[in-house]
C-alpha cells in the first residue's frame, strides 16, 4: 500500500473547504461536495456547468435500467443483461449572462472562490468575484441542499451583487437529455408541466417503466422579464433583469423531484402529488427548511458523533465519513440499499453488495435500529428473486446476488456471480447479527427465519460430499479474497455456511412450537429430513484447520501455493488488476483482501486470541489490500492484538480516502462501504467493541497520535457515550436504562456513568 | 453417448449419393457435399438458391477478418478482439427461368432428384426433371468440382433438356455481397474487370485488407443473347435462349479465384495472374480438368485408401473421411492450417486448434509428409505471434495459441486462452513425433530446435516452484479435460511439459557442436543455466501418481472431487454446457474428453498395459465425450487393452459423424478433427499402430463385425499395405525398401511381403 494524500481542502471540525478552484480536481471536488438523502443524490457539479471536465450526475436511489447489448458469453447461470442505477434529471442547469458574457470558470476570470460544505446542515455554498472588466466585478454565490425530512425537495438559491450597473440574463432549466456513462440517455419524455409558475417534466425509463416528475418554482427577489420554453425532456426557464450597482438579485429555485416506480399509478396523482410537495415547499421557504436540515444534523451529531482530539485530520475525515454514510442511507425505505459509490457517481453501476451486510450494518445497529431493520427487510423482499437465482444456478432455496439493485444479480462475470457464496452467507450474518443485538424476535419469527430457511436450502444444494461422504465442502467457489477464483474448500465459505446450518437448527429448535416458526417450515418446504441434512452438514462441513500450527488454511492447497514476497512486487505493478496478466494474479499465494481474517472478524468471539494471532500474522504479510475494504479489517484484529503501530497504519487514510483522493479515483464517486469501513475501525478496532456475542464487549485502546477521543452508541434503547482518554475510559450513559457491558473482560452495569481510571 | 444415425444417404463404396430431395436436412445436406483443395472450399448449396434454408458459404483458407466489437472483459492477457475465416464471393450462382418460371425447389415441382458426390473425382452432380406443366418437363443437371492440381479453379456445368419448345432465361453472377454469420458483410468493393468475354470482380476484406479477384469466362454450346451488368460487388451474365424439344442446352462456367493476401503487389498483377489462369482452364476444357482430377484422386486411393469387407456402411465412412481430409490439407501451402471445420462452415470460425498436432498430424506422417512439414513449419512461421503471447501472459518464449487463423490467439474465452498450455506442449510433441518419425535433422536444426527452445523457456516461466521448493508444477490450468477449469498440478500438463524439457535437453546434448544448434541457442538467448533450470524443472516435475493403484491423478484434489455417477444423468441433460449452470459442470468428477488417458496415448510406447489399464478402468466410467475428439482415444486404449466390444463401441459412429448427423449440427459444417479421429482409430486402433517409440510397431486386431480390412501407410519411403483377416494379418510393401517393424512384439525386416497366420 504505497498511497499519497492529495491535500487541496482546507482542515475544519465541521466544514469542508476548497479556497481557490483547483481545476485539476474539479471531478474528484464534484465527488467530495455530493450530497445526498437516500431518496436522491447530485455530484457537486457547478451548476452553470462550462467547458471543464464533468460529470453532471444526479441519481435516484433504485431508479435504473437494463443494458442494451446482452452478455456475449451466456451459459446456462451467466446472467443476460446487466442493469444500472441511470443518471438522471438535471435540475440545477443554470446559464448566467452579465452584459452579454456567459459565465463558465474555464474562460471567466474569477477571484476568492470558496466552496464550503457544512456538514452540520448540508448545505454547500460556493462564492466568487467574477471580474467582468475594470469597472465590473460581480459577487456570485450559488448554494444547494437537499431535505434530509422531504426527500422529494431539493433548494438552489443564487444571490448576484454587480459592483456597477449591469445587465443580467439567466435561465433555469430542468434537463433530461442526459447521458449516462457518457454514452446513452436511458430516459424517454412523457409529458410537460406548466401553471401558476410551476413548471416540468415527466420523463420515463426506456426499459423499466419507471417515471419521474421533476418541477420547480422559481421565486425572484425582483420583476424580471421571463419566458418559458419546453423541448423535449427540457424546460428552461429565461429572465432578464438590469441591475444597479450593489444590487443583490436572489434567484431561489424549489424543486420537487417524483419518483413512480409503479406503472399502475395514473400521471394526475403523481401530478398532484408533484404540485403540492413543491407549493409546500415554496410557501414554507429555503430558510425555514435549511432550519430543518440543521435540527436534523444536529440529532444525528447529538447521537453518533465521533470526537478526536488531537488529530485534526482524522477529525474531519470521520466526520465527514459519518455525515455520507447518514446522506446515502438512514433507513427511508426498506426498497433501499447501500451502493459501493452511494449516489454519488456511475461506476460500480450503484450495485450493492455483501458490504452492506458485512460494513454498513453495524453503524446502523448502533446509529439507527430502524434503518439496520429496513436492510434486512430489501433481503426479505428480494427473496423471490434470490429464489430465481438458486434455480438458475441448479440449486434449491434462495441464492442472493453478489451485486444488485433489484434483487436479480446483476454481475456479468460469471466467476464471481456464481462462484461467490459470500453474499448468501452474509444475508444470513446479518440476521443473526441483528437478532443477537436488538432480541427483536418479532423480526426473526415473521421474516428472518423464512430467509434462514431458504438460504439453508440453497447451502445445502451448492454444497456437496466428497466421494468417501466423509465431508460436505463447497467446491468451485470463490471465497471474500478474490485473488484465488475457483477453489475448493475454502474456509471462509465452509465456516460461514456450517454458522448458518447451526444457527439455523439452533433458532428451530428453540422456536419450534410457534406458529410462525410452523409457517416458516411449511412457506419454505423444511421437513424434519432437511433439518437432518443441515445437522449432517455442518457437522461433516471440511474445516481446513491446523490444531498445531493454529492456521486456517484459505482452501484446499493454499499452503501449496507459489510464495510471492509482496514487498518484491515494484509499485508500478499496482494495482495488479491493471498490470498483470489475469490468470497471473491467481496463482500464488497473494491475496487481495481478507478471507480467513475475515470469518475472525465477524464471529470474532468465537476464536481465541492465538488463533487470531496465529493467522493474523500469516495471513497480513499475504495481503495486498488492493480492496478498499482490507485495511480496516486488519486493523480491528492488530488492534485486539495489541499491534497499535500496524492497527494506526491500516487505519491510516481510512476516514481521508475520498478527501485527500488517496485511491486516485474518487472522481468516479466516492467510497462509500470503505466510509463505513472507517466507522467500522475506529469504533470496532481503536473501541474494540464486538458485537457477535451474547453481551456487548469492548476493549478500547488509544492511538499513540491522539490525545483523546469519544465515540457514541445507541444500545438496547439506551445511549451510551465512550471517553477514551490517556488516563482510563469513562462512559455516560445519558439515558435512565441500566446496561451491561463487558469492558476489558470486566462486567459492568452501567447506570449513568463508570470511571475505569488506568485501565487502558 | 445417446447418439442416433440419421441415415438419409445411399450407401455405396465410392459415391455419397441422396435420392430425392430431402429439404428438412438441406443444411446437412450442404455441410456433406461440400467440395475443397485446401486453397478453397465451397458448400454443397443449391447453385440456383431458393427460398430454402441456406449458408451459401465459400471459404478461402486464411481469409479473415476481425470482430467489429471488442472483448468486452479486457484484463491484461485476455484476447481484445477475436478473428475468423469469413464468407466470400459466391462464384455458382445462377438463376434459371423457363417460360418466365423461375427454379426453386422449395416451389418447383421435380422427379427423380439425385444428387451424387464421387469420390474419385470430387465431382458433385444434381440432376432432376423439373416438371413445368403438363407439357413441358426439363432435365437439369448441374456439375461442380474444384481442381484438385490447380487450386484457384472452380467449375460450374449445367444441362438443361426440355421436353418440348421452351424459353430459357439464365443468369451467372459473381457476388461478393455476402453475410458471414448472418449478419455482416466483410467485404468492401475495389474495382470490375471486362475483357474479351472473361469479366469478374476485386473486393477486399474490411481490415485485414487481403484482395480477391474473381474472374469468369461462360461456354455455352449455343448462341444466346447476353447482357452484362456490374454492381456494387457483383457482376451478372444475364441469357437467353428458345430451345426446342430434346435439345441440349450446356452451360460451362470457369471460374478462377484469386486470393492475394501481401498489399504490396500491384492490382494489374493479380488481374494478369487471374486472367491467365482463366483462360488457361476454359482452353483446357471441363472434362480434361476433371480427368486430371480422377488421376489426383486415383493416387490418394492408391495410397491412402482403407478397405473394410463386411461393412458397408463403414467402408462408404472411412472413404468419405480420407476424401474430406484430402480436400481440406494436403500441405499445399505452409500458411495454411486446418481449421475445426476445415473449409465447411463457418462454426468454431476456421480456428486451427491443437487437434492439428494430435489428431491431424499422424495421417500426414503416414500419408504425406511434406504436408506434415508444412503443418510444423505453419507454427515455426507464427513464432513471432507466439512469442508476443507469452509477453502477453507475464512469461517468455512462446506461447501457441489455443485457437487462431493467422498466429494470434483468437479465443476470446479467457479460461481456454490463458490456462489451457496444451497447445504449445502439443507443438513441441509434434516435432518430437515428426522428427522421430522421419528422421528429418535438416528440420530439426534449422526449425525444430528454435521452437523447442522457445517453448520450455515459456514453460519454466509458466510453471512454479512450490514454496518449499521441492517440487516444479504448472498452477491455474485447464488440462485437455476443459471440464476441470482452473486446477494445480494437472498431470497431463506437467507430463507434456516434462518430456518438453527432456526432449530439448536430448537434442542439446546431441547437437550442440553443430552451428544449426548454436545458433537456435543463440537466437533463443538460451545459456547454460537455463538449461540446467529445464533440468532441475523436469527432474522435479510435480507429477500424482500412485504407484500401488497404478494411478495418475488428473489434478490436485480430483480424487477428492464429488462423485457422479454418468449413467443417471438425463439423456436431456446433454450437452452439459447447455442444460447445467456453468459452474455446476465444473464441481464434480465428470471428465468431458480424456486427460490422463491423453497422455498415456501420445507417449504410449512409455507406459506399461497394467498402468494403461488402471487409468483406463478409472478415467473411462468418468467421461462423457462431450468433445467428439474424445471416443478415438478410448477405442484406440481399449483396443489395446483387449477390450474389442468397447473399442468398436467407441469407433460407432465416428466414420458416419456426418454422413449420419450424428451431433446433429452438421448443419453447421463438418467435424473435420473428428474424420481425421476415425482414420487415428482405425490405424492406431485396430491397427494398433505406434508411432512414439524408436521402431515402428503394429498389434493388430480384427473387429468382430468385419471380415477383413487393409490400409495403407507409406513409412520411410516405402509404401505398406497391410490384410487384417480373420486367419492373420498381411503387409505388403510394394517398394524396394526393406523395412523393419515390430509386430506383436516381434521384429520383422519387411522386403515384400509378410504372412503372419494364425497370428491374430
């Protein structure tokens, strides 16, 4: 891992500032500035675009479509067409004439640019002076955000002051010409809008039938002269007004954007829904609703703040993780997932992935219980369609896709859409995760174990004997570490499928008698000669285990395999994707991301210290990272290790990766699981919480480069406050519910505060 | 194997012969009575079309052209765009009115349709009554051959007998409008040709830009009206004629093709080139062209041919395979290769696979070795390409590939492209069987050892030392057996690769005084410590087998691999490709053609019957020949093992693959590999023929179901006849040259003629 920082923004607790445009950045800048609330997200592109490089992408969360062209390679469980989260309306175009001159930032001369993005309301400003000629300067500031309350709702407010009397033209425009991986438009128009000063369009997707209403209403602090202009998939709005010298001309633009993902629902009612969330939001205003914003902001800090003292850097780095994890998803819609890029950008095609039940989740399940649920809930109403794909693939029960928006896989190469087992074994994690946590058996009993069931099915039908029915292994498979392609007996999927047969059994077992432990039996056709093969499984399930040497082997062979000395591979080799030849990457013994580590991690309870020690320190030599998700994984285990000084190096840019750009493609959007995957270090590894047991555990240390830090935590209705100081830990509870904790293998209960002086 | 005949054809010893039209196999139909000479081959399509299923497909050996799209999976190694033999100009086309009537079999009534391939000749006729009305019935005969001497020629004559007074209108046309896969066209128009009757037409392929000229001079015994008209890529000879009842209307068309593939020559060249051929053949005439043909065909015969007494339906097989083999290579040219299906469609798109070196190859050494040589000297010519494959694939030397026209790979399967080695160790077999065989050091010096040398620097930088060094093995291969993809320690790799380097070690140590020998050394950089790692590769070759069972295992693991049973699979479940999900195929013990048993083939003479036995006994229940190269190979063990109702079980069907259809997508063109497999049967089968060890040696045996058989071999200079009857077994040598050969196990120096009685 040979990474640089590109600092170019400006360090603050609760801001992130660019002074002076750096074009050179202006994609990786329209990447950092997105924002975002679940329902919709928009690059921070300018809004008066110009001849700069760009990427003008505003997205819908689930809104996407099919490719056009069919994998050329289609055996029988290679999927036909891929599908993708598509680009969307434009509706911050704007065009600003001043005496005739257009403004655009590659040819206009401008002076004290900032851009600011407040991450304690959402809002992004940016201003200038753009210098027209001697005697002409006018001071621009274009501000945005969008409603974390009413997620339809997104506000652009521009404010001109001319130094000297000018003339001042300027059109808004709602836009759905828009191309996506600067190809296609996916988008067909429908039919236009126009009363009251409200205008718009309505567009549809070409293959998938969904619809969006996009309409705004423009509030002018001045008369104007003003013409309205449809073309296809297009409105713009024209004005022109003289200014005096000093003048402040306010353009405030309130636009309600209306996603129908239901065919059946006629165009009036998405029409009048429309009209009255954009009135509602002009009478109410772009104040009272930033006002909004900021109350909303200032309950997610109150609730899951991270504070460093003495890293001003990682500061702001996590801070800024938080405040995208919270734009991207808080649990809206059950409808939505978690994309490897959020809304933020194309690549990754806004798939989900198992991140979302190995990463993303357990910020939820300490932030946002409703929001952990409602991802658990998009697997459940995906099962019909994971069901589908166990049959594609020859199998029984419920197979869930490696990537995906609607449920259906959605990955064209078919080494990881078939061989990949993880994202079942995950579905099944996260469940058991979250029922371990929250008790909540209402949940288990009328969708979790439906899903247990049918991911227990397909395990047992992927999965097979060896000729002498002395074990059951998967074979042919591909585990988490994606530098080993078809293995056979991989750790990592055996172990993760044996915890799902057994917590399987264990939960029928205990609910048996139930009626909807019944109805689950019956929905997804278990007989007691299933149950019995499940028992069968796990207990035969070939677990490549060294009792003397306390190694995991990774597959069957891997100890075979070549040995590459990583430290001999020249940086220019990286990534090794893009360098060496493909079958040359799988075989030696690198791996590109955690694999045996990673099932340590997860049921890290489960494992003794020296067996984590043990494939730790075999294991970590071996990685090259070349996932963003790696480092933090080793973090959290050379953290329990007591390795402080390799736990720091792998946490090293994790809250920074997308500010200071240090994987040289956050143009293309931002990290989002690797966001996740910083919370995940920080509160896991540094607090050394585990959350895979019977009671909440942790083991908090003090990075050597902080003086101190405090992380929060909703638990069992209780919110708890971590210190973590030089001198010891405290912890608040600030709410009246006692809570039992283990902290440094130590019960407590904690009624409101505990001291633990020297303990660290 | 639940292959069923679909016999449609007469069975006679020298002719293919259809009676009556059948236009449910008119695909089929075109596949078998396609005609070539190596330099070009043409469909049995109907001259004069129809609104009938049709590929009216004319090949030209290394004409081709690549993909309009690229790859879209493109990591490093992995092919950017595939190529293939295209479609071209279709020279036999011909529309035929009568009283304004135009022929079309799919409209027009005809009696007495026979349509008849002789094998002698390579002369295909069709001839019908095609009844107009109730007046009027006419006699057509259309005729084609190419010539087998002068291989640019191709002959069209048609007769028409009316049997009263009638108009007739003909039209002959050249059209390079063609659509290779039913789709594009390749071709882009250069310029017409007119002169003094003989008129044509110059296109040129898309990108590779390799010329064609097609050139015509029409005879026809009786004055008509003419009109020529040229259009974009194709000129038409339009006639017509009042003929009276019982005259005799003959139609002579000479064609002369010819393919210019250096854009370095001038056009007014190949029009002098085509010109002069033309008029050299339409002097010459139709019936001495094909005299000359019967005397090339009579030589073959003489030869090459195979007798078998006692079964009709074979003896017409064997004969129609050594008649496709003939027609398709005969070492005419060094650039040429021998394509999956030779010049008859345009499936597996004229790719020369390894079935050159293993399956091809031993016909030629017995039949034709300047062919044999040529088929070398095609992979010395495209070392250069080889050589930039490995660069490709991160090694050095060279890499062969697994598929290609023109030297490049053009599988743009990565798993077959990148992983499968065999090509290039079958290469390096090739010279050791060719050279052992002939004797040939001339080659050997001047060619052969630059390839050997090329291809182990390319295997030991392939290969891998384990990490304790102890031993050498290849990682991530598919072996023959492409239902095992991405294996470690594949036996038949490792084997291949191992006596690769023992092979050129030999010749080192032998020549290495020689300047040949110094300087393919010097050519290849190859010092000496290169040659001591081929040594210490080879002595350390990684290679599992079991000295107590006797066993080669396939691969790491394989005997670990779960088991299946190949008698309960659903005969609807074949071919497994297309009706078990991708990566099911690959998880189980299923072989799809022999691995372990492929080697034991090749290096016969190097193994002992008990190994043999043990591998056949283990590898044969396991196999279900989803490749049709597979059966040859059985037969030919089990022959050996004594095993004669398997051995003739897996001979069924392969003379009559496509006379019977029995894959049933001969439609598609014909299994050229395969005939060259039912030849290998017989002679190495049956025969018992083996050709890898130092002195030739023959076991043979007569198959119960035939009375006697004889082949042919021309060994050394001397040509062998060999008498297979029931009371012993005969050779013939019909030179002067005494020739020694072992024969069950006893040497025999053979002046001219052997009678061994009893023997059998």
């Amino acid at each position: 891992m040979s990474k640089v920082a590109t600092t170019y923004l400006e360090v603050h607790p609760w801001l992130v500032i660019e002074k002076g445009y750096h074009e050179e950045r202006t994609l990786v800048s329209e990447s950092i500035f997105s924002l975002a609330n679940e329902y919709q997200g928009v690059r921070g592109f300018f809004d008066e675009g110009g001849n700069i490089p760009t990427l003008r992408g505003t997205y819908f969360n689930g809104v996407y479509e099919y490719a056009k062209e069919d994998t050329p390679i289609s055996y029988k469980g290679i999927i036909k067409r891929t599908h993708f989260m598509i680009n969307s309306v434009d509706y911050l175009k704007t065009m600003i004439k001043i005496n005739g001159q257009i403004l655009d930032l590659k040819s206009s001369t401008v002076n004290n640019f900032i851009r600011e993005l407040d991450l304690r309301s959402g809002l992004l400003t940016r201003e200038f002076d753009w210098i027209i000629n001697n005697n002409l300067s006018v001071k621009i500031r274009f501000e945005r955000f969008l409603s974390m309350n009413d997620c339809t709702r997104a506000f652009q407010r521009i404010t001109i002051i001319p130094t000297s009397s000018c003339q001042c033209d300027f059109k808004l425009s709602l836009d759905s010409n828009v191309i996506h991986w600067g190809k296609d438009c996916y988008w067909n128009g429908l039919t236009n809008y126009q009363n009251d000063d409200v205008i718009g369009i309505m567009n549809e997707t070409l293959t998938t039938k969904q619809r969006l209403l996009s309409l705004m209403k423009v509030d002018i602090n001045k008369g104007t002269n003003k013409k309205i202009e449809f073309s296809d998939m297009r409105v713009d709005l024209e004005c022109a007004v003289n200014l005096n010298a000093n003048e402040e001309l306010v353009i405030t633009r309130y636009v309600s954007n209306i996603v129908e993902k239901d065919p059946s629902i006629d165009i009036d009612s998405i029409f009048n829904k429309g009209l009255k969330d954009v009135l509602e939001s002009f009478i109410l205003g772009f104040e009272k609703q930033l006002d909004s914003n900021i109350k909303y902001w200032d309950n997610i800090w109150n609730k899951s703040d991270i504070e460093i003292v003495g890293d001003d850097l990682n500061q702001q780095g996590i801070r800024y993780c938080i405040f995208q994890l919270e734009q991207t998803y808080h649990g809206y819609s059950s409808t939505n997932n978690i994309g490897a890029k959020g809304l933020t950008g194309e690549a990754y095609s806004g798939h989900a992935f198992w991140d979302t039940e190995t990463y993303c989740l357990p910020y939820y399940l300490f932030n946002n219980l409703e929001a952990a649920k409602n991802l658990l809930m998009y697997r459940y109403n995906t099962l019909p369609q994971a069901r589908l794909r166990a049959k594609e693939l020859d199998c029984d029960g419920a197979c869930y896709p490696i990537a995906t928006l609607n449920g259906y896989e959605a990955c064209n190469l078919w080494q990881h859409a078939s061989l990949q087992i993880q994202p079942t074994t995950a579905v099944a994690y996260a469940i058991y995760h979250y029922v371990n946590f929250t008790k909540d058996v209402d949940f288990l009993l009328k969708y979790g174990l439906e899903m247990l069931l049918e991911i227990s099915k397909f395990l047992l039908s992927r999965g097979q004997w060896n000729p002498s029915h002395t074990h059951f292994s998967y074979y042919c498979v591909m585990g988490p570490d994606e530098f080993q392609m078809m293995v056979n007996h991989n750790t990592y999927t055996n172990y993760m499928a044996k915890r799902t047969f057994d917590y399987t059994l264990e939960l029928i077992s205990k609910y048996k008698d139930t009626k909807e432990c019944q109805r689950a039996l019956r929905l997804t056709k278990t007989d007691d000669k299933m149950l019995e093969s499940y028992k069968n499984a796990s207990e035969k399930m070939y677990i490549l285990y060294n009792e003397k040497t306390k190694l995991f082997e990774q597959h069957d062979g891997y100890f075979d395999l070549p040995h590459i000395d990583i430290k001999t591979i020249p940086v220019t080799d990286f990534p090794l994707y893009s360098h060496w030849s493909y079958d040359r990457i799988y075989r030696n013994d690198i791996i590109k991301q955690p694999d045996v580590l990673m099932f340590l991690f997860l049921y890290n309870q489960s494992f003794s210290l020296d067996i984590k020690k043990a494939n730790y320190e075999f294991y970590e030599p071996r990685c090259i990272h070349e996932s963003s998700l790696s480092p933090s994984i080793h973090s959290i285990l050379a953290s329990e290790l007591g390795k402080d000084e390799e736990a720091l190096k792998f946490f090293g840019f994790s809250t920074r990766m997308d500010l200071d750009d240090y994987n040289r493609n956050t143009n293309e959007g931002l990290h989002l699981t690797s966001i996740f995957a910083a919370w995940v270090t920080i509160v896991y590894g540094f607090g050394g919480l585990r959350s895979d047991g019977e009671i909440l555990t942790l083991n908090p240390r003090l990075p050597s480069i902080w003086e101190k830090y405090s992380f929060n935590i909703t638990y069992q209705g209780a919110k708890l406050k971590f210190l973590i100081y030089k001198e010891g830990v405290e912890v608040i509870n600030q709410t009246k519910i006692p809570i039992k904790l283990k902290i440094y293998n130590k019960e407590y209960e904690i009624v409101d505060n505990l001291n633990l002086k020297g303990e660290l």
